[in-house]
C-alpha cells in the first residue's frame, strides 16, 4: 500500500527552530515535496528532493533519504506567520501528477 | 491569469444537487489535476488532464463525479447527486508538462452539502 505519516501538531516559539519529519512508504519513489498550506488558502510549493541529501532554501531545507524512506522540513528563525500545515507528498512514479499526500502537520508558532 | 484560478470559492448544496465547479488554469500550463481534501486530511488526487483528455481518472470515487477540458484551458468538475461525504475542498492544480518539478494549486472550491 501507499502511506506517509506525518505528526498531526507541533508547537514551536518564535526565533526557534523546528524539524518536521515525514516517513513514507510508496510503490515507487520519483520525488518528494513539501508544500505550506496556511488555513483556508492553498498549498504553497516549498521544496523537491529527489536524491539524497539536504537542500536549503533560505530559512527553509529539506532533507531526504531514500533508503529510509524518511524526510524532514527544517525551518530555522520562525516567525509567526510560520504558522501553517506543511504537507509531505511524495511522487510514486515519474510524470508527477499523482502525488500521494500525507495528512499535514499543523504547526503553531508562539510569541 | 497569474494564477491557478477556481470558482465558485464557496458552494453549498443541498443533497441529491447537481453541482459545477470550474477551474482555470495558469496560461500555457498544459498539465490540470483535481484533487480533493476533506477536513484534517491531505489532498487526494482525482484525475489528470493531459491537454484535452483525461490521462488518468482513477482517483474518481465513483460514477456521480466526472471531469471535462474541451479545449485543453478551462475544466469543470461536476458532481452529480451530491452526498454529504461530499463535502470537502476541491482543489485544482496545474503545470507547464507533466514532468515538472511541482504543480501549482489555486484556493479550491469549498464545497458543502447539507
């Protein structure tokens, strides 16, 4: 089957840094992403891995790896409007259109 | 338009209703998916347009949904018979091709059946 576990909430304080990890267990693998949906908008793109490693995008970086079927958002100096759910998805198979979601991480950021 | 485009933002229904929902795409953008999230949940592909045709519609949950794109651009997702199961975000999304990087979500249409 196809799965992807995520934490369902996470608390973190303002400045801090915060790691949201994502386990997946797919058919196949052509890619992971990590997308921010702040509450009633749209999922946002924030990263791609598809080798392993970490990528790092400003305050934010992603990090993969394959063997493990792990990955984690770092987001370093959080600021509140850090407050969002990040979504982990992952392609199972190259044409990237069928991505496998998992249900998002809810991470409140406090004064 | 700048951006993936969807209306109406918010819909309610009553059950058994026939429903419309239509999406816009970002121009030039010949990839078009729909995907739906209910509450607390991930989004959850439906089906793929690949230009004018519906490459993949095994996401569909069942025969009162179906999807069309007539001219490649613009699609509307109807819903027949509306449930209250039905109830949930619907989210359209597009990219340049297939094979990109990443597809790009509009705000979904907010659906409700009461």
């Amino acid at each position: 089957g196809q799965n992807i576990d995520q934490p369902t909430e996470m608390t973190a304080t303002e400045g801090a840094i915060v790691q949201i990890n994502c386990t997946y267990q797919t058919s196949g693998f052509n890619g992971l992403f990590w997308y921010q949906q702040h509450a009633g908008e749209a999922p946002t793109f924030l990263s791609y891995n598809v080798l392993d490693g970490l990528e790092e995008k400003g305050r934010f970086s992603s990090f993969l790896s394959r063997s493990k079927g792990y990955s984690y958002l770092l987001l370093k100096e959080l600021q509140m409007k850090d407050s969002a759910s990040y979504l982990c998805a992952v392609s199972p198979s190259s044409g990237t259109y069928k991505y496998i979601f998992g249900t998002g991480t809810r991470l409140k950021v406090l004064a | 338009g700048a951006g993936v485009s969807q209306t109406p933002s918010n819909k309610v229904t009553e059950k058994g209703k026939y429903v419309e929902l239509r999406c816009d795409p970002i121009s030039g953008h010949t990839a078009l998916y729909w995907y739906r999230q209910s509450l607390g949940q991930g989004p959850e592909f439906l089906i793929y347009f690949q230009g004018t045709g519906a490459a993949d519609d095994s996401g569909l949950p069942n025969d009162r949904f179906f999807a069309v794109r007539p001219e490649g651009s613009v699609s509307t997702l109807k819903i027949q018979r509306t449930e209250r199961g039905d109830s949930a975000v619907y989210l359209c999304a597009s990219s340049p091709n297939p094979s990109g990087n990443t597809i790009y979500f509009g705000e979904g249409s907010w659906l409700t059946v009461v």
